[in-house]
C-alpha cells in the first residue's frame, strides 16, 4: 500500500479504527471536479515559479482531465490510504506522471485546497438553487394571476381574521422567496473570493500571480489574508442559513397547505401526482410531499446548529474540525434544492376550490369593516370596537351571525348604523376596501404581480 501523503516523519502506521475515523472521501468525493479544476490551474500557476516548464504543466492538465473521465466512468477506485479526495486526486496523477505528479502540491496545502475546492462547489450549488428558486417564484405567481378575486378567510393564530384574496396569500410567499433568492445572490458574489495560493496558513512561499490563478478559476479576487482564507467557513455557515430560511418559508406554507386540504377546510386539493396512499386505510391521500418539506426543515436547521456550534470555539486557522464541515452543506444544499423542486411541482397543480373558501367565510370576518363605518360616521376607532364588540355579543349569545342581527338591534347599540350596514357582509367589497399599496384589494394584488413580473423578468 502506498504511504500517507504526510507519512514521512511517523515511525509506524495509524491505528485502523484512526483511518477509517478520519476519512472523509466518502463524502468529500462531491468534490472530486471542483479538486480537478483547482489542480489544473495550480499546475498552470507552478510554471511562474519554474517549478514546471510549461510543456510539463500541459501533461499534468492533461493526466489530470484523464483522471476526470476514468472517474466519471467508475474506473478508479480509492485506496485506504486516500484520506480525502485530495489525497487520492494527488495519488492517481502521481502513478500517472511520477516525479510530475509528485510536485502538484508544491507552494499548496490542503487547507487553501479544501476551502478552494468547496467554493467552486458553492458558486456551481447556488447558482442551481437560484434556479430552482426561480421555478418556485415563477409557480407562485402564474397560479395567483388567476384569484385576484377569489376570497378566502385570512387567518391570525388560526381564528378566522379578515377576508383576503387567495392570490394575495400566493404573493405572501412570493416576496419570502423573492428575499431568499437575493440573500442567494449576495452569498454567491462573496464566495467569488479565492482562497487557493493561502498555503497552510502564512501563504505560499512560490510567489504565484494570484490574481491571474483567480481568473482562471472564475473568481473574481484572491482573498485578501492567507490566514482568514484557510479558517474562515462564513460562506460555508451562510449558504446553510440562507437555506435553512428557504425551508422555514417553505415548511409554513405546507403547513398552510396540509390545512387547507384536509376535510375541515377542502379549500385546495393536491395533485394525486404529490401524494400518496395509506398501506392500511384505502380512502387515505396523504400530504406526504409538503411533509418531507415541513420534515427536512428541521434537518437543514440542524445542519445549521452543527456549523454554528463546530465553529464556534475552534481556534484560529486549519483544524481537522472543520472537516465536519462538508455533510451539512452537501445535506442542506440537497434537500433545499429538492424540496424546491416539489414545492413548484405541487404549486403547478394545485387544485384552488373558490367555492369552498367563500362558503368558509363567517360574517364575523367584517367586524373590523363594521368599525371601520361607524368611524367613517364620525365615532372614535376604540369606541367603535367596543360597540362593534357588542354586537359580536349580542349575535352569540342568540346564536346568529353578526350579519343576522336586526338592524334595531344595531341602532340600539349606536345610532350611527343605517340600513347599509348590509353593504358591509360582501367579500369582494371588503377586499376592495384595501387597495392600499400593498393590501389585499384587487388592484393592489395587480400591482404586486407586476412587481413580481418585473422581477422575475430580471431575475433569469
Ligand atoms: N479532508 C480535510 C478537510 O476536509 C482536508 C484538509 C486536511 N488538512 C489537514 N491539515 N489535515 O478539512
């Protein structure tokens, strides 16, 4: 067997329980292209320093595009002795090209080559998360382009609230993902910053043109301080926050979902497409997707708490901790990236049942409407409440509706009521009394879909 990279100054091998402790190729070969491409443009650097003649440096990127396909194609397999996919991509160069491949890690630790390595995986991940969050964005506001003026009860701690329309909901969510796609793209442009050419700590003493090695990688800087390049995981942290808001928005909407599809409310129904059956009870249509969402929520989250609490009492520069680093991102980044890709097939064919919203809606819905008139007749808003509170009483105690009470019964109450209180118990009209920038009236829902629009036309 092939001795450990760093084996030079042990006197005798590590315990077999160590090595399979301390390996991460199982996970870290998620690297394995992102390790390739870095390896090629540190080759490319080494023939400024003449490490290699230019000619040399062609094989090694070479050998190492070789390495890429036979790995690709299942034909290289790892050896115990790879700890990491650093490790073995040095190896399978090294057996290709002797001394040539034995150089590559001339100037370069695998502390500058791991950072490097994962924000070539970041900036490949986010861009797909973008993507993926653009799909949802896109679902959300075709399906509320067509319930401007479907009402539906909203809802404050689960007790019905006031009438709003069901597209007004759908853009709710709309401008949640719409900041989680800017936090992406802001955590996308700070990962564009290189860490490869930081060394172990002090940067290497192979005075390579860095700014030129960050070009070639499609960065756009060399990070600034070589110790702060090998330590820091912020970007590492903020991709699994920005991930772990994503599923929250998403694991609330579910929620909302797996509500309003159950037998109580039947105000939506999911496709059959995005549920599933029960072994036992045969009439079962189970939610499962919004589910899994709502489930891996607390997974990503957890894959936060880990970062946070691994980072938070580690000491300055590289610490074999920070391998702990990768499970949580990969896990995170994929099941955000999943969750969103079920999210927008299940907005794409949601059944939306008007019907059932508006028969849901109860006329005590227009409370806040029937305070808002006897303000407009000129009484102060609190004392309006009380009245109207009062009234809400009243129509308890005899068991009717607030729109069944009798207009003496009212008048009794306040003389400020008149006959068209009864204009008040109108769904449209009550929504249309909101067409505040921003409220759930219909042209004010018109306008958010043209925001959206316009965003979304941006945002390719
Ligand atoms: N597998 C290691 C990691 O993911 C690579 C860096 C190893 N560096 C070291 N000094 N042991 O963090």
């Amino acid at each position: 067997m092939r001795e450990k990279i760093w084996a030079g100054r042990f006197s005798k091998p590590t315990e077999e329980a160590m090595e399979r402790f301390s390996h991460s190729l199982h996970f870290d070969q998620k690297l394995f292209e992102y390790d390739i491409s870095v390896n090629q443009a540190w080759a490319q650097a080494l023939t400024e320093v003449g490490v290699y003649t230019p000619e040399e440096a062609e094989r090694v990127v070479a050998a190492l595009a070789d390495i890429r396909s036979d790995f690709i194609a299942g034909a290289l397999s790892p050896s115990p002795s790879d700890e990491d996919i650093h490790s073995a991509n040095e190896r399978w160069l090294t057996e290709r090209l002797g001394d040539l491949g034995a150089r590559i890690h001339t100037g370069r630790s695998r502390n500058d080559q791991v950072a490097t390595d994962v924000r070539l995986y970041l900036l490949d991940h986010l861009e797909q998360l973008l993507a993926a969050l653009r799909a949802s964005l896109a679902s959300i506001v075709e399906l509320a382009k067509n319930h401007v003026d479907t009402v539906m009860p909203g809802y404050t701690h689960l007790r019905q609230a006031q009438p709003i329309s069901f597209a007004h909901y759908m853009m709710s969510l709309f401008f949640q993902l719409q900041r989680d796609r800017e936090r992406l793209a802001q955590t996308r442009t700070r990962c564009s910053v290189m860490p490869l050419g930081a060394g172990a700590l002090a940067g290497a003493a192979f005075a390579v043109d860095r700014h030129a090695l960050a070009q070639r990688l499609g960065f756009s800087a060399p990070a600034e301080n070589s110790l702060d390049a090998t330590s820091d995981r912020d970007l590492i942290c903020e991709t699994v926050y920005d991930c772990s808001q994503i599923m929250l928005h998403l694991s609330r909407a579910a929620e909302d979902w797996i509500i309003w599809s159950s037998e109580g409310y039947r105000f939506i129904a999911l496709d059959e497409a995005y549920t599933t059956g029960s072994s036992m009870m045969p009439q079962k249509k189970n939610p499962d997707s919004l589910e899994l969402i709502r489930g891996k929520t607390g997974r990503v989250i957890g894959d936060l708490v880990a970062l946070l609490t691994m980072m938070k009492g580690i000491p300055t520069a590289y610490v074999r901790d920070l391998q702990e680093d990768k499970e949580p991102l990969f896990d995170s980044v994929e099941q955000t990236r999943g969750s969103l890709l079920i999210f927008s097939g299940v907005v794409a064919t949601l059944q939306v049942d008007p019907q059932a919203m508006r028969q849901a809606l109860d006329p005590m819905l227009y409370a806040t409407d029937m305070a808002d008139y006897l303000v407009q007749r000129g009484m102060p808003f609190r004392q309006a409440h009380a009245v109207v509170g009062e009234a809400v009483r009243l129509a308890e105690t005899r068991r009717l509706s607030l729109s069944q009470l009798a207009l003496q019964d009212l008048q009794q109450l306040s003389p400020l009521f008149a006959s068209d209180v009864a204009t008040l118990f109108d769904p449209l009209g009550s929504l249309n009394k909101r067409n505040i920038y921003g409220g759930t009236g219909v042209e004010s829902v018109r306008r958010q879909i043209e925001t959206a629009l316009a965003f979304l036309s941006k945002a390719k």
